[in-house]
C-alpha cells in the first residue's frame, strides 16, 4: 500500500531538484510547483496551529493526543485523507523532505527555504516527542486506522478513539525506529548551522533511537500488526532501515572523526548482513536499499572511503536499470514515457526515482564521474534528462487535475457526483446530509438505536424539501466507534453503479496545445462529472496521494462550511 503523504513527499522532492537544474525551462515553473508542495505539508498538519499557518481552512486538532498514555503527542502530520498519524511513512517524509533542502536548499528561492524548513520541523518536533517522552519506548502511531475509517470527518471534529501505539524492548520496532533515527539524523543537517542548540537535540534522540532499533531487533508489523497492517507493513523487513539509519547517522556526526568513525565501523561491519550486496529497485517509505547506496556513494566519491566501493557499484547498477539503452536496463515505461514500476501508487516510486536521479547527477559530477552501465558510461547530464522527463510527464495531467478541482463550479459538482456514491458525512454534530452545498438537517445517533446507522433518508423531491431527513434526533449521546458499523443510507431511488456511471477514456487525449485557461471541454467536464477527476486520479496517474489526500481534506472542510 503507498503512502499519498510520502508520494507527495517525493513530488515535493522531485521538485526541489528541479527547481535547481532547471531554472530555465520557461514552459514548466517549477517555483510556483515547489511552493504548492511544500503548501501541502501545511494542509496535512495535525496539533496547534502556527499563527504563520497558509491554509486557512485548517484549524487546530487532536489536541490531546497521547493524554491517555500521559505523553505528549500533539503535532505532527496525518497520513493522508484520514486522521491518523502513521510513524513509519512519516518519518520517511521527514528524511526525504531534510534530503531535498540538504542537497539543493541552496537552490531554491529564499521563501520557500524557509517553509520547506518549516515543514521538515514540523515534523522532526514530532519525532522527537514520540522518541523522548517514554524512556526505552518509542512511539509509532496515533489512532487506530479501522477505527478512524469507519468515520470520515475533519480533523478538527473528529471523536473516534486517539490511542497512541509504541514499540519496546518485549515488543520491537527496528524498522520504523531505524527510519526515525534516519529522521531525526537527517533534520539536524538542515538546522547544524540556523540552529545548532536544536541540531544537537535531534542528533542526540537519533543516536539513542538508532541503539534502541539496533539492540531490540524484530519488525513492528509483528509487534504491532493489528493496527499497522495492511497499511504500513514493513514488507522489506528492517535491516534496510538499520542501515540507511546509519549512513544519516554518519553523514549528521560531522564534523566530529570519532563519531563519524562509530558509525562507518558499524556500516563496514554490518553492512553485508544488512543487504549491502542486495539490489533493490524501488525506492519507497519501506524499501530504503537504493537510496542507501546512492547516499553511501556519495561519502565514497567525495572523501574516498575505498570500503564503500561496493555501494557504488550496485547505486550504478540500479542507475542503469532505469535508463534506457545502457547496459543493465530493465525498467518499464509508458509510450509517454512515464516510469512504470507498481500499479497502486505509481506516482510515489516515479517521483522518488526522479530524485535518486538528479541526487547521484550531483554526486557525480562534484568528482567528475560517471555512472558504469557495462560498456557504457552514463553522464551526469544524461540522469538529469531522465528526470527532468519524468516530471514532465506527469506534470500536464497533474496541471489538469489541480486546475478542475479548484474551480468553484468544479467543487459544487463534485458534491453532486460525490452524493451518489458516498451520501453521508459524519462529523462532530452527528450524520448530516450533502444535498446541495452541504448544509442538510443534522440529526446525531441516540443510544440504544441500531449501531450507529446512517440517518436514513429518501431523495427529497425539490429544493424546498432538499435536506429533509428521518433522522431528527437533537442531542448527540453516541459517537461511532470500532463496534458500531456505518449502514448504508436507504434511498427511494436506486443509486447508480459506478458500472452505470460515464466515465473519462482511461487515457487522456493529447493536448494540441497549451493553455493557461481551461478548455471548453474542460470546463463543461468539470461542471457536470468532476467525479472524472478522481477518475484521471486513479486510471491515468494513480495520483491518489494528490487527491485522495489534499482535495478530500479540502472536501470535508467545503462540506461543513
């Protein structure tokens, strides 16, 4: 299963590289791209908001997270669409956000360092809570995810059940304390010279999550497998996380010999049974094996650490598995010529990929190296072609999908299609109906009724009756929860399939030209079927980390107003 936090992680990350190489490109602005990525990270913001806070729709929740364990786990980021807070992918988007400012910050226009920073803290505050507040525990998650899908509401109006999740020495979690120690190592480089005292904090918790993660081996998909599978199962198990905690470790402990020498003797000693010569091709919140060995060449090509050649070896050979025509290829691409690896999420491995691509450029050319692919050697300058494709790619139907969702007209209609498929919203007041903008009669469910049932409802036959419910109960006594199922709401009328439904070709058409206003197609599609947009989400792009996360929590805000 993808992360959608992680996959707009990595967008944002592909971005930033972007932003760096290729300033130029007037037909992309990938400075107007970065700043509405890293505005997503503030829209997925869970806590007490800052006052500086952009997304004005969003307000303060889950303010009492971790009060039933007695810490403090107040902040951080939800995952997606939902209301919970996944450690594992979470602290990956905290490392790979801290990648992106350490290696092309320098890059980026002056404001948005400032935000990508805050957004890096926001997250590393986070960590440091879950990493500090309970000696010899760790804490991984917040909320159970079956519990918190059985309701979808705001944040802000959310009830379901907060109970936080730790990892221990009876009950270990090296992987997602491995990636957290990878979190917090990496965050101290971005703030080492803005804020030193705060640097010095988060490498200090690194090092003691590291020994924690190393010395209480086992996965927490065991430990924890009621409430983290099938969402976040570490399915590459945790020595990949052990590793690649190691090298950010390394990397943080500069420019300190004897520290750094801690951890290079941890690596050279441990590295052939943590997957040294394993060749991973992908790049994801849990398989970190090609991400480790192009971050290992990078020590090796700029310092000369002759004992990491081996990494080096098989970062080129993943390198060359993606680029075609040179030796060792084996990817997939569309005829667009889109990287291709999984069906569900594709985007997330797509936008990771772009950035290994122009990371190991960079690393490359400091030393004027190469890539060696067999016979042939890959320039730097060839990585970057590869990856400024990739963006632009998916960078058109992104273009669209973004465009439509935020027209006015396009969010009514969205309400409209959205009501035949999902009519009923839960939030702080109880059910409550969507007919037309949302503000339906409320009705909340009374003890002793059926489970929880959705208020039923009979499609009312005009505006002036538009809202009326069966359901009228005025106090609200019960709240849903893991026993109480969501019924599906009974309907005079049959509700159509998504079988019955029209729906976009599975490809989109290719664009004759280029326009900054909609066409007219555009506009008629978004104001009688934007249900097409989730449509080009999930058939074209399998984009939904874009959709089903940062438009659905706009949704559910639009549908309270």
């Amino acid at each position: 299963m993808g992360s959608p936090k992680a996959c707009m992680s990595a967008y944002l990350i592909a971005v930033l590289c972007l932003v760096a190489g290729a300033r130029s490109a007037a037909a992309f602005n990938y400075a107007d791209a970065l700043d509405k990525a890293v505005l997503f990270f503030e829209a997925q913001r869970s806590g007490k908001l800052p006052p500086g806070q952009r997304v004005a729709w969003r307000a303060d929740s889950a303010l009492s997270d971790g009060n039933a364990s007695n810490v403090d786990l107040v902040g951080g980021y939800y995952d997606a669409g939902d209301n919970v807070k996944f450690g594992l992918p979470m602290a990956f988007t905290v490392t790979m956000l801290s990648w992106s400012v350490v290696e092309f910050g320098g890059a980026m226009p002056g404001g948005q360092v400032a935000n990508a920073e805050a957004a890096v803290r926001w997250g590393s505050d986070y960590l440091l809570k879950a990493a500090t507040a309970t000696p010899g525990a760790l804490y991984v998650q917040v909320a159970d995810p079956y519990q918190d899908h059985r309701c979808w509401e705001r944040a802000e109006d959310m009830d379901t059940p907060r109970a936080a999740y730790k990892v221990t020495p009876q009950s270990p979690g090296s992987d997602v304390a491995g990636e957290t120690a990878a979190a917090l190592a990496a965050a101290s480089l971005v703030f080492r010279s803005r804020d030193p005292a705060y640097s010095s904090k988060l490498l200090r918790a690194a090092r003691q999550v590291f020994d924690f993660a190393d010395r209480y081996r086992g996965s927490y998909s065991d430990s924890l497998s009621s409430v983290v599978c099938p969402f976040y199962c570490s399915y590459s198990g945790y020595k990949d996380e052990l590793l690649w905690a190691a090298t950010w470790l390394h990397l943080a402990s500069s420019p300190s010999p004897s520290s750094q020498g801690v951890y290079m003797s941890y690596i050279n000693s441990n590295g052939h049974t943590l997957g040294a010569e394993q060749d991973g091709y992908t790049v994801s919140w849990d398989d970190k094996r090609a991400a480790t060995k192009v971050l290992l060449s990078k020590v090796l090509l700029q310092n000369r650490v002759e004992s990491l050649r081996t990494y080096k070896a098989h970062a080129d050979k993943y390198i060359c598995s993606l680029v075609p025509g040179a030796g060792g290829f084996q990817s997939q691409y569309t005829p667009g010529g889109l990287l291709f690896k999984e069906g569900d999420s594709n985007m997330e491995y797509v936008t990771s990929t772009a950035f290994l691509l122009l990371t190991y450029a960079k690393y490359l050319s400091s030393t004027g190296g190469a890539a060696s692919c067999g016979s042939t050697a890959v320039t730097p300058s060839t990585l970057v072609s590869l990856a400024k494709k990739q963006v632009r790619t998916f960078a058109w139907p992104l273009d669209e999908i973004l465009r439509l969702a935020w027209q006015r007209e396009a969010h009514r209609s969205f309400w409209r299609a959205r009501r035949w498929t999902t009519s009923w919203a839960r939030t702080r007041r109880g059910c409550r109906t969507w007919w037309g903008s949302g503000r339906g009669t409320r009705g909340t469910c009374t003890t002793g009724a059926p489970p929880c049932r959705r208020c039923a409802t009979t499609r009312p036959a005009s505006a002036a009756t538009r809202g009326s419910t069966t359901c009228t109960r005025p106090t609200r006594t019960a709240t849903c929860s893991s026993a109480q199922s969501l019924a599906a709401p009974t309907r005079a009328t049959a509700i159509p399939t998504a079988a019955t439904t029209t729906r976009r070709p599975s490809r989109p058409p290719t664009p004759t030209r280029r326009s900054s206003a909609p066409s007219p197609s555009s506009r008629g599609h978004a104001q009688h079927n934007l249900s097409g947009v989730n449509e080009m989400c999930m058939r074209w792009l399998n984009l939904n980390c874009v959709c089903k996360s940062f438009l659905f929590k706009l949704a559910k805000t639009q549908s309270t107003a």
